[in-house]
C-alpha cells in the first residue's frame, strides 16, 4: 500500500477529494500525516474527523527555511511516506525536503502550466483573458511549479470570469485528477524521462482528463 504525506495551508478540499478517493475504493494508499504550516487551516479539522494524524509546523519556529524542510522530510520519513502531496501547501518548497523526495513530491497548480505559475494562478488567468485554463498536477522541482507534468485537465473561461468564477470550474477538476495521478503512480505506471512524465499503457483520456469544449457556459 503506497504511504502518502499531505501537506496543505488552507481549506484541504484536494485533501478531501483524496481522503474520499482512498474510502471509495478508487485509490489504494494510506494518508501516514496532514502536516500544515497554518494552525487554523480547515484541512486539521478534516484529518481528524477521519483520524488521520494532523500535524501543524509553523516556519516561524525554525530558524531557518532549510532546518523547517528538513525537519519536515524527517517527520516524513518517520512515518514511512513514499510520496509526498501538496494539497493547496502555499509556499516555496525547499531544497532540503526536495533532496530527500526527489521525484517524490506531487503539486496542484490551478492553472495549465507552464502558463501562470505562483500564487492566484486562476486569477491571472482570469486577468489575462485567455479563453481556456485548468489545472495541473506535476512533479516538484527547485523551480517555481516547474517540475515535469504528470497530467492537467482544462476548462473554459469567459470574459466576465472572476478568479472565483473560474476558480469554482477548475477546482472541480482538481478534485479529479490529483487522485487520478497518485493513482497512476500507485500503480507504478509513471516514470520521468528529462522534462517528460511516461504514464506507461497511457490512454487517449488519460493525460488530459476532459476536452477543453465539453463543458457548456454555466
Ligand atoms: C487549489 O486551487 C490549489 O490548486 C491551489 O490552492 C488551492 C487549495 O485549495 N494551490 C496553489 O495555488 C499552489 N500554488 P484546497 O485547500 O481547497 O485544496
């Protein structure tokens, strides 16, 4: 069974859309720790209620940003967690969690990378007018959400979008396919060649869960 580690900031609804994968059957793993760097976050509230081990480390306790990473992987490792997700985690990884995860980090982007990466990437998008946005789900790398890209999904996006608007459509999107590309891994059907994620026996539908038109305007 693969020992999963979820880190996450805020509402933890990625969290929730994992746990329900994992009680539904539709993705064998074990959640080992929530760990979050925000005492209030909604995400310690949905650990406990499914008894999963929260786990609040704040930065500001660390003397620095590497002794925080390190401390984390270390938590990790103490658990047994093979992979690590970032559910909604709004910082920078550092290095020192990298090192010891390498290829074993997964992050949501709300957006098609490489387009909008960093924070409010629905919002930029939003902004921008572009007429197609989405999410992604890609592994971590030492750059800003630049890490290989395991698989996006897209949505439509209109002139009177606001970040909420679009935001709403892609985290619907979110909720499928981060359990679908841990899934994947479970399965031991992902490797990375360079920049490139290889999902072994990958389907028409599986890199990109829904095409861009399917969804009428709301
Ligand atoms: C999600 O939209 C996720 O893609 C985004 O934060 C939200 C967390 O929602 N992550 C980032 O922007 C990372 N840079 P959730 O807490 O309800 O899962």
């Amino acid at each position: 069974m693969l020992i999963l580690g979820i880190l996450a900031s805020g509402g933890g609804t990625n969290f929730q859309a994992i746990i329900d994968s994992i009680e539904s059957g539709f993705l064998k793993a074990d959640i080992a720790v929530l760990i979050t760097d925000n005492p209030e976050a909604h995400a310690v509230e949905r650990a406990k209620k499914h008894n999963i081990e929260p786990l609040v480390l704040r930065p500001k306790d660390f003397t620095d940003k590497n002794a925080y990473y390190s401390h984390i992987a270390g938590e990790l490792r103490k658990r047994g967690v093979e992979l690590v997700i970032l559910a909604g985690f709004m910082r920078v990884v550092g290095k020192t969690l990298i090192d010891q995860y390498r290829d074993r980090i997964m992050n949501i982007h709300p957006a098609l990378l490489p387009s909008f990466p960093g924070l409010h990437g629905q919002k930029q998008a939003a902004d921008y007018g572009v007429k197609i946005s989405g999410c992604t789900v890609h592994f971590v790398d030492e750059g800003m959400d630049t890490g290989p890209i395991i698989i996006q999904a897209s949505v439509p996006a209109y002139h009177d979008d606001s970040e909420e608007s679009l935001g709403k459509r892609i985290l619907a999107q979110e909720h499928k396919i981060f359990p679908y590309a841990i899934r994947l891994y479970s399965e031991g059907r992902i490797s990375i060649n360079g920049r490139k994620v290889v999902i072994t026996g990958e389907r028409q539908d599986e890199s990109m869960i829904n095409p861009p038109l399917a969804h009428p305007h709301p």
